[in-house]
C-alpha cells in the first residue's frame, strides 16, 4: 500500500511539473509573439534598422550573383533597379552616412561596371550612379593557398580570413568531415547538454532535392559535393523558458563547425532554415531526421577549386553592434 501511494504521488508530482511547464511554454511563445509583431521588420518597414536590413539583402543578392561560379551576365537587372530604389528612398527619408547603405551603392557600381557593354535596360541604374559617385565595390578573387594561409594563425587572423564560398570543385573525404565535426563537438552549450546532431548527406541527386526545399542555392548548389544538416535535440530541452535553448546552442555549433571546417581546407556555405512548415516536414521525410530534432542550419561543402571569388560582405562597426551598460567598467 504504501508504496503504491509512492507511485501515485510521483506520478501525480510528474503530470504537474509538465502542466506546469506547458504553461509556461504558452506564456513564453505568447511573448514572443507580442515581440515579433511588435518589431520585426517585416510588419515595421518605415523603421530605419528595417529599411538598412532590406538593403543589406538587396546588395547581399547582387554580390552572391557577381562572385557565382555559373555567372551568366544579365542576371539581377530587376533586383538591381529595385536596389537603386530603396536607396534613394532611404537616403530621402534618413539622410546619408549609413556604411551598409554606401556598401551598396559601391555594389551597383560593380554590377554595371560588370555590364558595361549592356546599354539596354540599364537606364535607372545610370540615373542613379550619376548621383551617386562611388568606387566599385571589390568582391575579392583568390587563390586556394592564400585564402587558407591563416589556418594556423592566431585566432583574429583566422576568424578575419574564413568567408563562405560558393565555389566548389572536387569531393571532400569522408575523414575530413568527421574531423571537423569533432572539432565542432568543443562548442559550449548549456549545461553541457550537447544538443547538436550532424546528419552528413552525400548524393548529387539527393543533396539536390534537400536544396531545392531550402530554396537558396541556385547557381552554386550543383557543385556541393556535401551537405551537413545540424540539427538540435529538443529532447535536451527541459523547462517552457528554455524555447530557444535549441536554436540558440545549435547555432554556436553551426559557427564551430564553420571554423572547423575551414581549418580542414573545406569549403562551405551557411544556408538558413526558414521555411515553411511544409518544406521542413518534406526535409525531415527525405533524410528520416527524427520529430524530436528540429532543423537548424545547412552547410554546403566541397573542396575550393584553385581560384574563386568571395563576397566582399562588410561588417558593422563596433560602434553599431556594441553596447556598454552600468558604466564603461
């Protein structure tokens, strides 16, 4: 008897622990929901940070396109001009100054000068370069052995000199991922709880089914001789607040993997994940990835050919990107 009340009482101790920490689930995605709506870019364009970040993707798109391996010339006249439009309409409503925004303006001029024998339908994009005098933005071209030179360097060398790539031209060995992703498996991670998982998929014809439910590869995603899916184990989640514990610990993964990755002379491109609920439940069927492993990030890898090109892709200022509390310390 005694012990039967001992098992009702755990029993009953665990149904309420998890009503306990569904609640608190609901109540943390119900924040987050007021954040989003109240924030996000997308619902507030007339926002500064929103209109610098549309920006950044417009030029974002014109540097991928320039530096592609499969560049075939004509490519982005549309997102050019709609660039050149979201400047000016900026700069009209912000002023100018902005670095990202000045970047981009360098980036039209590297598209036109790239097309300089391309008199046709360029026409908003000469009206807007002649108000906007500027360099050409350089989207750097290197070779193998100089962009891996810094492998062995001290770690703000090596971080300055790794850059995703989109140019890749021979298969990676199977021992050379595994070294990486055991290099990776260092990332901290809450009380060492390790959630990331690593599904390795080989295969031109399946790697190219996974890519076209990720949707960002075209140009480049042919060539992948690899494709890394991190995933994080939800199952390592333990109460409601910890929600983004997940996503949070899988991206520190993702950017030791990124390190370890180019420390091993690999290629590799960071995809995002945002897709639809459709695509990532397509995605989980294609590779059997478990219900309890939610879908983080994707990396494209192969080995560089000798010479290739990389996006410029300048970083904010410190001054942008940090800020001191409580005094200067």
């Amino acid at each position: 008897m005694v012990e039967s009340l001992k098992r009702l009482k755990r029993a009953l101790c665990a149904f309420l622990l998890r009503m306990k920490i569904r609640r608190e689930a609901n109540a943390a995605f119900r924040y987050d929901r007021r954040l989003f709506m109240r924030n996000a870019g997308a619902l507030h364009p007339e926002r500064k940070a929103a209109a610098v970040s549309e920006i950044v993707m417009g030029y974002h798109v014109l540097e991928k396109g320039i530096t592609m391996p499969h560049r075939r010339l004509g490519f982005g006249r549309d997102a050019a001009c709609r660039l050149a439009d979201l400047i000016d309409s900026f700069e009209r409503r912000f002023g100018k100054g902005d670095g990202q925004v000045d970047h981009a303006a360098s980036v039209l001029r590297a598209y036109r000068e790239l097309h300089r024998d391309w008199p046709a339908g360029m026409e908003r994009l000469d009206a807007f370069l002649a108000e906007h005098p500027c360099a050409a933005a350089v989207e750097p071209h290197v070779r193998r052995a100089d962009f891996f030179a810094a492998r062995e360097s001290p770690f703000p060398a090596f971080a300055a000199s790794r850059h995703v790539v989109r140019h890749f031209g021979g298969p990676v060995p199977r021992e050379t991922i595994e070294r990486a992703v055991s290099v990776a498996l260092t990332a901290p991670s809450a009380c060492n709880r390790q959630h990331a998982r690593v599904h390795a998929v080989c295969g031109k014809r399946l790697i190219e089914r996974l890519f076209a439910l990720q949707g960002g590869t075209r140009g480049f995603g042919q060539d992948a001789d690899k494709a890394l899916v991190v995933t994080a184990d939800l199952s390592s989640v333990r109460w409601g607040w910890e929600r983004h514990d997940a996503y949070v610990n899988g991206g520190i993964f993702v950017m030791n993997l990124a390190y370890a990755l180019h420390h091993c002379g690999v290629a590799h491109c960071i995809l995002h994940w945002s897709v639809s609920p459709r695509a990532d439940a397509e995605a989980r069927k294609l590779l059997g990835i478990p219900g309890n492993e939610a879908i983080v990030q994707i990396l494209a890898c192969g080995l560089p050919p000798e010479e290739f090109d990389v996006a410029a892709s300048p970083r904010r200022p410190l001054c942008e990107a940090m800020v001191w509390h409580g005094g200067a310390g």
